[in-house]
C-alpha cells in the first residue's frame, strides 16, 4: 500500500473547498487542503462586496461544521424574498420565504466573514494539515492513491483529491475534463 501524507487532498480553500475539508475531517478523514493562496483568511475589517446568498440548508451544514452563526453577525442579513433572471427580469423566478410559511429564504453573508469563520475552523481541526501557498502543478494517478505536484516542490499523495479549486480549475485541467 502507497504511504499516504492524507487520505483525501482537497484542492482550493475558498468556501466549498474548505466546508469540504470540515466534513470531511469532522468523519474522520485526514485531509490535506491545498491552496495557491498565501494562507488563511484574515478577520474581514473592511465591508466586502462580494456576498453568498446562502440558503437556510447551507446553514444548517454550515451550523454542523461548527462555522455559523457567522461571526461579526452585523455583516449578515436574513432574505425573505429573491427574484432570479438570466437575460429578461420579466421571466424572473420569484422566491418568498412567506408563501411558505417560512421566516426566511436564507442568509446574505459577505464573502470575506464566511472565508474567515471557515479559516478559524480548519486551521484549528487536527485532521486537517493545510498546505498554503501550494498550487498543483502535476497530477499523477496510482492504483491506490493520486500524487499532486506541487509548484512550491514536493508533492503530496492522497487516496482521493477533489477539486475546490475554482470556475478555471487548474486539477480539472489536469485530470483532462473540460
């Protein structure tokens, strides 16, 4: 059996790579996060424009990762209503929290809160050993395991990878997948 440095490497620690990462150690998975980052997301001081609409499921996941409510709670605000259109607003989907029966649709959290208060949990977890400033450069995959190269040197082998990486995915451009 191939000497793993994790059971499961996952790429990319923006907020789905690391709520992975959580779930993943928090089932007792090793997990190596590995990103191009230049480390965890500091306390966000200044007001971030960037936002998640979250829904109240991905609070609940959030709330079982340990993570929400958020902190600096004065930086999040429940939605009751949504409207969603692509080209013509007058073919929008309409969404309201009181049609059914509910208090709110979900949550809007700016960016930079929800990256931190995940940051503050895997930095802390003892499953999880994070590998900042690492972008995979090489993917190689074995009968056991998959080898990521990484830019910094070294690699990193692990049974599974999964790919957090973001929309231009460089471990999907590895793996071939378009």
């Amino acid at each position: 059996m191939t000497r793993l440095d994790a059971e499961v490497a996952v790429v990319g620690a923006g907020p789905a790579g690391q709520a992975r990462a959580l779930a993943l150690a928090d089932g007792g998975y090793t997990v190596a996060l590995v990103d191009a980052g230049s480390g965890p997301a500091p306390a966000c001081v200044q007001s971030d424009l960037r936002v998640f609409a979250l829904s109240l499921a991905s609070t609940r996941l959030l709330a079982s990762l340990g993570v929400w409510p958020a902190p600096q709670a004065e930086r999040v605000c429940a939605y009751r209503r949504m409207c969603v259109w692509q080209d013509d607003p007058s073919a929008a989907l309409r969404f309201d929290a009181g049609e059914m029966g509910w208090s709110a649709l979900g949550h809007i959290v700016e960016h930079g809160v929800l990256q931190h208060a995940l940051a503050q949990r895997v930095t802390a977890h003892d499953r999880i050993r994070c590998h900042w400033g690492a972008p995979v450069t090489g993917l190689a995959h074995e009968a056991d395991a998959v080898t990521l190269g990484l830019d910094a040197g070294g690699s990193l082998r692990a049974r599974l990878a999964v790919a957090a990486d973001g929309a231009s995915s460089p471990l999907r451009a590895l793996t071939g997948l378009s």
